[in-house]
C-alpha cells in the first residue's frame, strides 16, 4: 500500500505513462484563452499586477491569492463602488444577479427561478461597513474580481479596466503607489508613468468612449456599403472589383471587407506576427502591416512628437555589442551630414477644416517626416483600455505601430533617439521627457497630448455621423413645417 501511494503523485510522464489527449487539449486552450491576459500583464499597472496574481506568468506558473489585508481592502472598495453605481445599473436593467452571470460566476439553479442564483457570489466578493471579514469568508482568489472589473467596465460607459482596477486596489500591494523605489526599474516607471498620462486624459476627455463610438460607426458602416475605415486605410484599393472580377480578386475583397467590418480589428488589423520578433536575428517587436493610415489624417488621434530614432537597421546589440555601436556611429554621421533629416515636423491643427496638419510630409516636401516617431493614447488591440502606443508614418513599408508594454519599452532600450547634438536610448529620451516640468506644471508629453485630445472628437467618422444627424434633424424642421 505504501508504494502505490509514494507513486500515485508522480505525473504520469514520468512513469512512462502517455498524457491524456483531452487533458493536453485542455491545457493548450486553457493557454490560448489567456494569451491575451498574459499579454496585458506586461506592465506595472494595478489592472497588471491583479491579471498576474491570478493567472501566473506566461505559462501560467505561480498564480497567487490575495492576502488577508488586501483582500479585505479590495472587497470594501468593490461594495462602495457597486453602490455608486447602483442607479447607472438600474439605468441599464442590469441587476446583480445578472451582473455577475455576466462575469461568468455559477451559481444554484432553483427550480422556481428563471436564472441562476449568481448574485450570492457578491456576498463573498464585498465587504459593507461594519461587517466582520472572517464570518463572511472573503474571496481570497483574484480572477473573480478581475472578470467583474471587465463586465463593470463595459457596462458603466465603457470605462477602461484600467481605470476602474486602479480604484478599487488603491491601497492595496498590488497598486502601484504601494511600491517602493527599490522595486521598480527605470523603466517599469516610465512604462506606468505613460500608462497613467493615458489614463488621466481617458477620464478627462472621455477618449475610449469616443475610441469606440468611432469604431462601431464605421463597421457598421462598412456593412451598408462605405469604405470609410479611420484611423486605418479605407477600402478605396477595391474599387476596381466587380462581379465580373476573377475569383481571387473577388475573394480578397470579401477577406478586406469583412476585417474592416470586424470590431475587435478597428484599430489594427489582425495577423500572426503582430507584436513579436518575426523571425530570427530581428530584435525590434513586429508591428507593420496594421492598416493604419501613414498621412496627417491619422493624426485625429491624441500624440506627442517623441523624434527620430535609428532602429530598423540596427543589428541585435545583445547578440555583437560592438557591431551595433559601429553601426550607430555611421547613422548618426548619415543623418547629421543632412540637416534636413532631422528637421522637425510641424504638429498643427487647421481650424478652418477642421483637421491636423503638418505631421507627415504634406506640403513641406520634407519625406524624413514620415519617419518621425510619435507616442499615442490609442487602443489596445484587447478594445478594453487604453495604452502608449508607439507610430512611426512610414512609406512604401507601411506604418509601425505597436502598444508600448514592458516588452515594447525594452525594445526601446536598444532603439536611438537622435538630434544634431545629441543622441541617447529611446528609452532614456523618455525618461528625460517625462521628468522635465513646464510653468505649466506638464511635461511635454502630457503637455502634447492633452493638447491633442480634443481631436479625435474631430475624425472623420464621428464628423460624418454629425452631419447625418444635422441632416436627419433639418429633414424633420421640414417635415414638421409642412404639416
């Protein structure tokens, strides 16, 4: 007996066993399904930092439960929170019960009730004034507070996630502020310090709200017949397709169309080598072939100048140090032999029309503007929040645009940002700009995009849509005039 049971713990693999197929087939969808969580980890934020603790790293090793003093602050603050927003809900039609069916929480099906009992699970997730937290047994897991912050962030005027995980885990070890300086790095500040300017000017100007307002016009849209596709690429290349066209050409059409017709793609166009290193030897992250416009018509979108900067043909620094400075030192003598090449872009906004100018090369005859590198407030290709972004316009290439997550600040350790009479690591450059502070107590990069914020309001969806109901509206002055 005693031997059957010192064997019984041992994995099967290591008895010469064959692994169950569906146990393996689990495991591999399990990691696919959160893919994208791990994904949204990469950073130091509350909402990353609670998607750790309950999921693990990327290969879902060492999720953790919440300490007692955690947990006992986060279930306090969910309970406050959920009766603030209480009437918003009501607005809606959506009761706890269903709140919670929506974050997918099981409960007890009654044999005289229509839905599942699910709004028992609120019980143990909250924590009401003058309650004792050990009688009622806190939740000490983290994924059921992260799926509800998703649903609650839906549903309360699209509020980002990360928004609502910085509420509720103030306080907390998991929030950001809760860190001491020797547990950051340089790098992991400038990450959070962008991701919260991001968040500030979301709550200030409503911008994922108008992010996504934008997006479900234009696919919908996209069904009825228009090609109109900001901030990506309209589908003007296909006006040439007809009935009588060859199947392949009928087919790519149809792919085209309904991408640009597909939500989760609104901001970017989907494909397998988005946000990776392609292939071998290729150091920088992979983030062309987005769709994303490459003229100053993209630029509705809220950004700061961040300048030029050497990297696509830069060889891996880590890989031959020395092959990588001497590379280095013959661009910067390239670029600085032609002023010209590092000659400022002109970041405008035309009043009369109604729309940035001067970003890309446009009247100037300047093509170096187009390789000018840019920092947005954009969405994460998740649609939940948003995140830094990095844009470079491009040319024949296409645009570069990718979130600015950790992995995304680490390629830009080995990227160089480069004036006439100075050069630096990218990542250094931000520092130094998010460190500076004008009269206006700023920083260029916040200073930029909030000055850019009110644009997007501008773009040409939204300026379509209010047309339309300018137009739906002075319909029915006439009609009503008639009678």
């Amino acid at each position: 007996m005693a031997s059957k049971k010192s064997t019984s713990r041992i994995p099967s693999a290591a008895l010469g066993q064959k692994e169950d197929p569906a146990h393996v087939c689990q495991q591999a969808m399990r990691r696919m399904q959160l893919a994208h969580r791990w994904k949204s980890a990469d950073g130091r934020s509350a909402w990353s930092e609670l998607i750790r603790m309950a999921y693990g790293d990327n290969k879902g090793r060492d999720p953790r439960k919440l300490n007692p003093e955690d947990r006992i602050i986060l279930a306090r603050r969910l309970h406050d929170f959920l009766e603030e927003v209480a009437p918003r809900l009501k607005e809606r039609g959506i009761s706890r019960g269903e709140l919670c069916r929506r974050a997918g929480f099981c409960g007890r099906r009654h044999s005289d009730e229509k839905f599942y009992d699910d709004a028992k699970e609120l019980y143990r997730l909250t924590l009401p004034p003058d309650t004792n937290a050990r009688k009622r047994g806190i939740r000490s897991g983290a994924e059921r507070y992260l799926r509800l912050i998703e649903v609650l962030a839906a549903e309360l005027d699209h509020l980002s996630v990360h928004r609502v995980a910085d509420r509720l885990l103030r306080g907390t070890s998991l929030h950001p502020l809760s860190k001491t300086e020797k547990e950051w790095s340089d790098l992991e500040k400038v990450q959070s310090y962008l991701q919260r300017i991001v968040d500030e000017l979301d709550q200030e100007f409503d911008l994922l709200n108008l992010y996504r307002r934008t997006a479900e016009l234009k696919c919908s849209w996209i069904n009825e017949g228009s090609k109109l596709c900001w901030p990506l690429w309209d589908l003007d290349p296909f006006d040439w397709v007809t009935s009588a066209s060859s199947p392949e050409d009928i087919r790519e059409f149809r792919a085209q169309r309904t991408a640009a017709a597909d939500l989760s793609q609104a901001y970017y166009r989907r494909h397998q080598y988005f946000g990776r290193r392609r292939c071998e030897g290729e150091w920088w992250l992979y983030g062309f072939e987005t769709g994303a416009l490459q003229n100053d018509e993209f630029f509705f979108v809220p950004h700061a100048p961040l300048g030029h900067v050497l990297i696509w043909d830069l060889p891996d620094r880590r890989a031959d140090p020395t092959d990588y400075d001497l590379k280095v030192r013959h661009e910067l003598r390239h670029f600085r032999s032609n002023p010209d090449w590092l000659a400022l872009p002109r970041d405008d906004w035309d009043p009369e029309k109604a729309c940035p100018t001067g970003q890309t090369e446009g009247k100037s005859g300047n093509p170096m503007f187009q390789y000018h590198f840019w920092v947005l407030a954009y969405p994460h290709p998740d649609g939940q929040r948003l995140v830094p972004a990095l844009y470079q316009p491009g040319e024949e290439g296409g645009a570069y645009l990718l979130p600015l997550d950790m992995e995304g600040m680490e390629m830009m350790s080995d990227a160089v940002w480069v004036s006439m009479t100075e050069q630096c690591s990218v990542a250094e450059r931000l520092k130094t700009l998010l460190a500076e502070r004008g009269d206006d107590g700023l920083n260029p990069i916040k200073r930029n995009m909030r000055r850019t914020a009110e644009w997007i309001a501008h773009n040409p969806i939204l300026k379509l849509q209010r047309e339309c109901e300018e137009r739906s509206r002075r319909l029915d002055e006439e009609f009503r005039a008639e009678g």
